[in-house]
C-alpha cells in the first residue's frame, strides 16, 4: 500500500485519545481502505498495516484490538460495500502453533475448532488424552490437524506441557476445551508474542472476587507475584488459558516445568523474560471464590502445594529472602505503605 492509501490519520497519533476516538480513527481507517482495495481478502493486510502505525501504547492496544477490529471491519464494508467473511486478525510476523487439550469433550470441539480455522495458524495440536468418549474420532476428522493420543488421564498442565513439546511454531497458543473464546480476542495473544510479550496472560483481574470472598489458590497466585516484585500482575498466572509463549519461552522455562503453572510462572519472572497481562479472555465470573466439592478442594490443595514447591524452588536459587535482600522489617513495612 502506498502512501496516497495511509490507513492511520496522523492527528490521531499519541497516547491521550481516547477509546471512542481511537474507534472512530479505526472506522475511518478502514472506510479508506474499503474504498482504495478492490480485494477483501486484503483487508487484513490493511488492518495489520494500521495497527503497526498507529502510536497507541501495547497494554491499551491490546485491550482495545476486538473492539478496533469491528470497527475497522464496519468501516471497510461501508467503504466498499462488501461483507467480510472472516474475522479481521493481525497477520502475525512469526508462525504461531495452537495447542488444545480434550478430555471428553468431543461436542465442544467443533465450536473450538471453528474458531482456530478462521486464524492463520502454522498447526494446530489437539492432545486427547484418558477419553472415553468419540473426542479421538472428532479431532482426526478435522484437516490438517495433528492429533496426540494418550489412553491415561492427564492433568490439563501436564497435558499442555506435552503439546508445547510438540509444537514447532516461534509462537504457542494454548486455548480452552471447554469454552468457545473468539478468534479475535485469541488473536490478541498471537499479537502480543509476535510483539516480543515471552508470557502473554489472560488477564483475570477484573473478575477477581474481594479478597475476604477468594479461595487459597487466588492467594497463592498473587503472593507468588508480590514476591517476585510483579504486583501488577495481581493474582495472573500461567494456569489460565487463553495464553500465549513464545519459543524463547518455551526453551527457558522447559517443557517438562509447563506441567506446573506455578513453577513454570515463576522460572519465567526469574529468567527475565517479558510476562504481562493481555487481555480479559474466557468467562471466570464464579473464579476464585472457592468451592466445597471434594474434587475442588483437592484441586485447590495440589495448586496451593505446587505454589509451595514453586517459592521453594525459588528461595533455593535466589536465597531464603528472594529478591528482598536484609532490608529491616520497619523498612520493609515504610517501603510496602508508600
């Protein structure tokens, strides 16, 4: 595209306008480009070209790219007075391989899979494992699709972990089995890692419950964090999916450590590699506030303990004070209250 078809006006330009502006600058945008391509095909080439242009910072950008699609998509079929069949994705710079993890659920994954098709993916990894249902049989009738088998129950971690291992895409994304996440807002943690972002996590902390309502697990999520001197990551882990990492991630964390998220989160904050908060993905309306069902409480035990083996790990390697050197506690204290 040439410069007489610049898709980003330049008054829109800096980090201070707002979100309605932002989307009234994506609905011009793609109105331009809807008139100058005679192609739909090429509308995300103009949708990528205009989020490399605009000067929005990531963390909002990130944020804000399901709702700039649609409005970059309204724009670009009031312009050219087409419909657009497919959802307006960023074209990622690296190959991304998608992961998903099936435990008898062969109904919900055409849902899953319908979503995953729309994106340009380099593969798509479907680890089906301890099922007893016809969940092998519906992952091998979808094309170009790899499919790992295992007859033994696996934790969804360890099931992952095996994915990943799999995988060869630059970038991993790892999606839910047992919930339909659209390909846009999964398309924001593709944007992310092929903008550098190692740990690219979903971002729960809008819909975290008060902390008198949260259960152990969102305590140990967050405590961990505040350890590691990343209070802004709240109560974010590598446990919730959608996320995305990227092959350097892979490779410093190690495959085999992606079986436990705590550890796997904390090697990756060690190590120095990029971790932020994406994007508020999935619903988790009823997520951390506990749960008195045995399975759940056994679930939460083995979490709290692999935190605990996690901050073990880390107090081994860094010393039994972490990062937070001899400082007093009256120090310590002045310092936590600002």
């Amino acid at each position: 595209m040439n410069k007489r078809t610049r898709v980003m006006p330049r008054r829109y330009g800096g980090a201070s306008v707002s979100t309605q502006e932002w989307s009234r600058a994506a609905w011009m945008a793609g109105r331009r480009a809807g008139r100058s391509i005679s192609d739909p095909q090429r509308a995300s080439e103009a949708w990528t070209q205009w989020i490399e242009e605009c000067s929005v910072p990531s963390k909002p950008l990130y944020r804000l790219l399901p709702a700039l699609a649609q409005s970059f998509r309204d724009g670009f079929e009031e312009g050219s007075g087409r419909n657009l069949e497919h959802p307006l994705l960023p074209e990622a710079s690296r190959r991304t391989s998608a992961v998903i993890c099936i435990h008898n659920e062969a109904e919900a994954l055409p849902d899953i899979m319908t979503e995953l098709k729309q994106m340009r993916l380099h593969e798509i990894i479907v680890v089906v494992h301890g099922c007893s249902d016809d969940s092998f049989t519906a992952a091998r009738s979808f094309e170009g699709v790899t499919v790992i088998h295992v007859p033994e129950r696996l934790s969804d971690e360890a099931a992952r972990a095996l994915g990943a291992k799999m995988s060869t895409g630059d970038n991993i994304l790892f999606t839910s089995s047992d919930q339909r996440v659209p390909a846009e807002e999964l398309g924001v943690f593709i944007a992310a890692a092929s903008r550098g972002v190692d740990v690219a996590l979903n971002d729960i902390t809008a819909r975290l419950p008060d902390f008198k309502d949260q259960d152990a697990v969102i305590r140990c999520r967050s405590f961990l964090n505040r350890m590691l001197d990343r209070d802004d990551l709240e109560a974010n882990s590598m446990a919730d999916i959608p996320h995305a990492l990227t092959r350097r991630a892979i490779e410093t964390i190690g495959t085999h450590n992606l079986a436990i998220p705590a550890k796997a989160h904390s090697l990756a904050l060690v190590k120095g590699l990029r971790v932020e908060s994406i994007y508020p993905a999935g619903d988790f309306s009823n997520f951390g506030q506990g749960d008195s069902s045995r399975d759940l409480k056994h679930d939460e035990a083995v979490t709290v303990g692999d935190h605990i083996e996690a901050v073990g790990g880390l107090m081994e390697e860094l010393g039994p004070r972490l990062r937070w050197g001899n400082l007093p506690r009256s120090k310590w204290s002045a310092w936590r209250n600002g």
